[in-house]
C-alpha cells in the first residue's frame, strides 16, 4: 500500500539500500543505555560525531515514533535511535550512546 502511495520514496529507499558502493548505506537502530539517558538530542549530536541522520526517536515502553525529532527532544533508557548512515558510524553512535540492535 505504501508503495502505491508513494512510489518514489520506496524506490529510492530500495535504491538506497540494495545499491553496491565501498560504503553501504544502512538503516539501523540504536538502542539509548546509560550516561545518554536523560541527555538531549542535540547534546548527544549524532550527526557532528559519527555522521549519522537520526531520521526517527522511537519511544521505550509506549513505542511512539518522533520522526525527525528536534535537538531538545530528551533521551531516556530504552530509547532507540533509528539512523541511516554506514556500518562504521553506527558502530560509532553504539559506543557514544548504548548498542546496536
């Protein structure tokens, strides 16, 4: 249904993701432990230290999505910060702000 909706963005996701390159591009998630929690978006800074677009926030417990979620969105425990960037700057964010999943 999605893609009958908006075919675009499925095709250049599918692009995206299936393209060869030295560096692929993924889609992950990253899950907020310890020091992160509590601490906001923009001081974590994802994209000025790794590279990474956080692209959503998904909520622990409740599962909520905050798509492109603001700088002063706060982080808690459980959290998970779904990226798009490669493997190395997501091995990067996992160490800054918890694990991947």
């Amino acid at each position: 249904a999605t893609e009958m909706i908006h075919p675009q963005t499925t095709s250049f996701l599918n692009e995206m993701l299936s393209a060869p390159s030295a560096t692929p591009t993924r889609v992950e998630a990253v899950q907020v432990e310890g020091e992160t929690a509590g601490r906001t978006l923009g001081e974590v800074d994802p994209f000025g230290r790794t590279g990474l677009t956080v692209f959503a926030l998904c909520r622990a417990g409740s599962g909520e999505f905050l798509c492109n979620p603001p700088d002063d969105a706060r982080l808690a425990a459980g959290d998970r910060l779904l990226v798009v960037g490669d493997r190395a700057a997501v091995d990067r964010l996992a160490a800054l702000v918890g694990r991947r999943e």
